[in-house]
C-alpha cells in the first residue's frame, strides 16, 4: 500500500482537492489517515460517487433515462 497526498490523489484522478479533503474528513476513503497536518490516502483508492441520480435530474442533464 503506498500512501499519496491528497493532492496527488486529487490530480491523478481529476477531482478537486478540497471535496477529497472533505471526503476524507467525512470518513468516505478506507485508507485515509490524517498524519500531523497532512491527510495521506491509497493511491490505488477508488472514487466513488454515491450521489443518487434521479430521472428528473437525468433528464435535466441531457441523459438518456432508461426504464
């Protein structure tokens, strides 16, 4: 397990780096941990979204709703 900054964490997978820093706070990421200051993570880590997508919002956003 090789452990990464939360910035490096952030560029390798296109995410902002203070929504990672909020995610790890929150407890979302298994492997973060908060050393003095710094939070460090999994490189390996996946994302997940666990935003719930409705079929408004799809068809809002232009996303083919299936049924």
């Amino acid at each position: 397990m090789a452990l990464i900054s939360i910035k490096e964490y952030a560029e390798r997978n296109g995410l902002q780096h203070d929504n990672v820093r909020h995610k790890c706070q929150r407890g979302s990421y298994k492997t973060a941990q908060k050393i003095g200051r710094d939070w460090l993570i999994d490189e390996k880590e996946a994302d997940q979204d666990r935003r719930i997508k409705t079929p408004r919002c799809t068809a809002l956003s232009g996303q083919e709703i299936r049924h």
